[in-house]
C-alpha cells in the first residue's frame, strides 16, 4: 500500500510526461543528431561530418549578425518594454475613470492574431500611404520612406510592433503582482510620510521582484526565438539586415532550395545553448533570492 501510494503521483504525471518527450525531448535530441551530419544535395544520403558545421558557423557573417540582432532585441526588450509596461501597470494601479478600458486597450495586442497584426503594420509603414507616412506628409507633402526596405530602419520598426504587442502582456503581469502586495504596508509608509514616487521605489518594487523576474524571464527567452512577426513582415525570408536566429535557421534548412539540413540544426543546437546560458544564471538568481526570504 506504501509503494502503491509512491507511485501514484507519477502515474498522473506520466501522459503530460510522455507528450513532452515526443514532441519536445525527441526533436532536441534529433537536432543534435542532425548537426554532425550534411547532405550534399537535398536529394542525397547525409554523411559524417563531425564538428565541421559548427566550426562553419563560427565564420558565417550571417550567423553573427542573426545572434547581434536577437541580442539587440533582447537588450531593447529589458529597457524598453518591462520598464514601459511597469510605469502603465503602475498607473492603472490608482482608480481613475476608464481604467478598465485601458487595460483592455493595452492587453488588446496579445490576443490578435500575428498575421493580422503583420497586415495592420505594413499598412501603417507603408511607403506613401502608410499612416505614418501620412501623419509626416502634413509637415512635408513630399515625404515617402520605405520603412521596412531600409537596412538601418527595418529592425527598429519590427521591435516598435514587437513591443506595441507584448508590453500589455507584462503590464497584466505586474498589475496581478502590484495587487498581491498588502495594502497595510502602502497605509504605514504614507504614515512615515513617504510620496507617490517614494511607494514605488521603496514598496511596489522590492515587492515585484519575483515578477520582475519571471517577465525578464519570459522577455529573453521570446527575445531569443521571436520568428513568426519578423517573417510575416518581411513578406518572407527577411533580408540579412533584420535577419535574426530563427529566421536564419528556417532559411537554412527550408528556404531557397538549401537543403541545409544538418548545417541549420547546427545553428538551433547553438541557438539552444545561448539560450540555456543565458537562462540559467537567471533562474538561479531567482532560486536564490527566493530562497533568501523568510
């Protein structure tokens, strides 16, 4: 009755276990296998090559500039979007008329479908007609600007839509957090005398620091993968200047008849180790720091 008791929580878990392994364990595990071998045509049989894609990818410019772009992202995503998401989840904190509209205005972008969403913002970046084109054109009738054909714009334009979609996302994120934190303690620092400015920096954010993590958490890791918004704007495979990891990797292996099968598991098998290095030093933190409470 003991040992029936010991294994019945791993029966419950079992089914849940047995799809991750199928669907996300086994195709780690093949990409792994995939990226010693290369095939020399898409119609051959793949051979040995050991560690001679990876030793490619240390030399491939477009790799670099993939990884530079996914790092930009994500450094634009940590002091950009959380701190503009945790100034609107502060502020819809205090009662005011329409709160609720707002809310639902700021989180609206999540739930749209990013093909629409795609759609809607190659309409307002469109060279002459576009709405930003136009609201530029009342100052100079002859503006046009191909905002996602430039090099030196196309990436900041994408990050402007990733963000105008995501900061709802973390703004309910931190407003469940900032209503979790017991009103006695907001009532004794305004007893003390503190200010508006003051409660925030001294109570509401000590006390969100394990949601700040886990949005940070959550940014890097979008910021790491991100592909479909990136490819659905570029009206494909999106050019070398707003080329980013994911995108490259799709190319590698699917796109313009490559056939690079074992050269892009590769780059998702590095792509898959950037991203636990980057990921475990703050989850240990976090482990850490929650342990460190009482």
């Amino acid at each position: 009755m003991r040992g029936h008791r010991w294994t019945t929580p791993y029966l419950f878990v079992l089914p849940a276990l047995l799809v991750y392994g199928l669907f996300v364990l086994a195709p780690i595990g093949d990409s792994f296998r995939l990226s010693f071998l290369q095939w020399p045509s898409p119609s051959s049989a793949p051979v040995w090559c050991g560690l001679r894609n990876f030793a490619e990818l240390t030399h491939d410019h477009v790799f670099r500039l993939a990884l530079w772009h996914n790092a930009l992202l994500l450094i634009l995503s940590l002091v950009i979007q959380l701190p503009v998401a945790l100034l609107l989840a502060v502020l819809l904190s205090y009662p005011m008329r329409a709160r609720g509209l707002f809310r639902t205005a700021f989180f609206a972008p999540m739930v749209m479908p990013t093909a629409a969403i795609a759609v809607l913002w190659q309409f307002v970046y469109a060279p002459e007609e576009g709405l930003l084109s136009r609201f530029i054109q009342v100052l100079d009738p002859s503006f046009a600007y191909p905002w996602l054909a430039v090099p030196s714009a196309a990436l900041p334009c994408v990050f402007v839509v990733i963000c105008w979609r995501y900061t709802g996302f973390h703004m309910v994120l931190f407003m469940a957090g900032i209503s979790a934190i017991p009103e006695p303690l907001y009532e004794a620092a305004r007893l003390d005398g503190a200010s508006e400015f003051q409660l925030v920096r001294h109570v509401t954010l000590p006390m969100l620091r394990p949601v700040l993590a886990v949005s940070a958490t959550l940014s890097v890791i979008g910021s790491l993968k991100y592909f479909d918004l990136v490819y659905l704007m570029a009206g494909g495979v999106p050019e070398e200047s707003r080329e980013l990891m994911a995108t490259y990797i799709y190319r590698l292996a699917f796109e313009e008849n490559q056939g690079r099968y074992g050269y892009g598991s590769a780059a998702a098998v590095a792509l898959f180790v950037i991203a636990l290095v980057v990921i475990i030093p703050l989850q240990a933190r976090r482990a850490r720091g929650e342990g460190a409470r009482p």
